[in-house]
C-alpha cells in the first residue's frame, strides 16, 4: 500500500511540474527541422513481405504490414483512407521505437501513437495534421489510456492557444515548416464519428 501510495503521489508532483513548467515557459511544445530536437518522417519503411496486398490508397509509403496490424488499426485505416479531405495517412511504428513519432510527457515511458494524417485543402494542398492514438474499448477507461487522452489534448489545446512555436535552423525563403498539427485518441465503438468529424 506504501508503494502504491507513494507511485501515485510520484505521477501527482510529475503532472503538476510538468504544468507549472509549460505555463511559465520553462518547457515549450515546438516543431523543428533541426534534426537533434525535431521530427521528420522517415524516407524509407522496411516491411515484412505479406501474402496480402496494400488495399489502401492513400498511404504514404509504397506497401503496409497489414498482417501486423490489429482489427481496430484496420479499421481506422480504412476510414482514414476513404475520407475525402485525406491527403495521406501512415502508421506509425510504435514497436520500431527509433526514427518513429514518439511523444514525452510528464511520465517516463514515451507515447508511440498509432497513426499520422494529414488533411488535405482544396484539391491537393495541406491543411492540417493529425496524429491519432487509437485505443479498443477494453482500455478506454483504465490509467494509461485516460494519460496518454490528457497529453495529447493538452498538446492540441496548446495549438490552439497558438502556443506551438517553430524553430527554424535553415533559413531557406521557399521552406516552410508546419505547425498546424493537432492530437486525438480514438476509442473503439467511436472511430467512424470521431475520425469523420475531424475530416469533414
């Protein structure tokens, strides 16, 4: 019960600095093209050859590991790739870890979330980002799930308080670089309502 206790007061005091850090600028949500601190998607994905064949349209690299994927990532694939307003989605390698999209938040263990997609304005321009964590219904409710819901909505709240700031290293007239980017996790049972609302 002790060590319980003291685990749970531990989390407390990591959340509220974490806060306190973000409110009083210590700690600044940011996107870069400096390599050391930011994140590119990577060039190249190695896969597994698969007897089945890439059904999807709209993803950003020339095949998938569907073999590797569970039914709701199948799922949110799916309606990822029939949206309209898709320009291209990918999964992220949770498991690869290293050159992959992961996220540090007040806790040790960094979120790896499952999908990355950008919405598409007008005919072929980009509009936003999103980066979704999809969770089945059986986790919906438990510590880790409700965690990694308040980083993510933390960070999406931070965009919108225009309080995502961008480091430029290369300072070229013609790059630019994205900040409109925002978090979201999906649960089972609403991936189709959610996934819709943020395409539309």
């Amino acid at each position: 019960m002790i060590v319980k206790h003291l685990t749970e007061e531990k989390a407390r005091q990591e959340e509220r600095i974490f806060l306190d850090y973000l409110e009083n600028k210590k700690l600044l949500l940011a996107v870069s093209d400096d390599e050391t601190i930011g994140y590119r998607v990577p060039e190249t994905d190695t896969i597994t050859v698969s007897r089945l064949p890439n059904r999807f349209q709209y993803y950003l690299f020339e095949d998938v590991e569907l073999e590797t994927m569970n039914n709701l990532e199948n799922k949110v694939g799916q309606i990822l790739d029939n949206q309209s307003k898709i320009l291209w989605w990918f999964r992220n390698k949770a498991s690869k870890g290293k050159g992959w999209y992961e996220i540090q938040g007040w806790k040790e263990h960094k979120i790896r979330p499952d999908f990355v997609a950008a919405k598409k304005k007008g005919k072929d321009g980009f509009e936003i980002l999103y980066v979704i964590e999809s969770k089945g219904e059986h986790l919906s409710g438990n510590p880790d799930t409700q965690y990694k819901k308040s980083v993510l909505e933390l960070m999406t709240e931070q965009r919108r308080k225009k309080k995502l700031c961008t480091y430029h290293q290369r300072k070229l007239p013609f790059e630019t670089i994205n900040e409109e980017a925002e978090f979201y996790l999906v649960e089972e049972g609403k991936e189709y309502d959610t996934l819709k609302k943020l395409m539309r």
